[in-house]
C-alpha cells in the first residue's frame, strides 16, 4: 500500500476519487497529462492495493477509493508511534536519572 501511494499520480488519481464519486478512465484521464493506458496501469496498481475498486457499469468500468485499507494502515501507524513513545520515553527518563 505505501508503495502504491508513492507515485505522485496515484496519488492525483485517489484525490480525485476522494469525494466518493465514482469515475470512469476516460473521466480521470480529463487534464492528465498520459493516456488512458497509463491512467488504466495506474487505477491497477491502486486496486491491487485495495485503495480503489472497479465495478462494471455497461461498457465501462467505474472506480471508487476504498477508505478500509487507510484506516487500516492509520490504526497500525498509530500502533507504532505508540510502541515509540514508549521507547523515547524510557530513554528520556535512563537520561535523565543519569545525570
């Protein structure tokens, strides 16, 4: 999932996803400076990361972000800040009773 929200476009692409409307290629290829195959290999990259899903309307297929997998990364980043607070506090407190 990082890996995936590395790349500035995918990033461009779930910003325009964010508002909960679902969009086609061709609509999130509007302004994009890429064709509609790099925008299709980028909405791939992101589905496979669980950011967006597909559904088939007609002919075409319109994607949607997926809110789950960031609270989910949210909720373990949360774990691990945590776990270093505890770490940074300990080394605070060692430090301190040293001196």
């Amino acid at each position: 999932m990082f890996a995936a929200l590395g790349d500035e476009t995918r990033l461009a692409l779930l910003g325009r996803l964010y508002g909960g409307e679902r969009m086609s290629i061709t609509e999130l290829s509007v302004g994009a400076r890429m064709t509609r195959q790099a925008v299709s290999k980028h909405l791939r990259v992101l589905e496979r990361a669980r950011l967006v899903h597909a559904s088939r309307e007609g002919r075409e297929s319109l994607y949607a972000f997926d809110p789950a997998p960031v609270e989910e990364m949210r909720v373990y980043l949360e774990g691990v800040s945590a776990q270093w607070d505890g770490v940074l506090g300990r080394l605070k407190a060692f430090v301190e009773g040293s001196v």
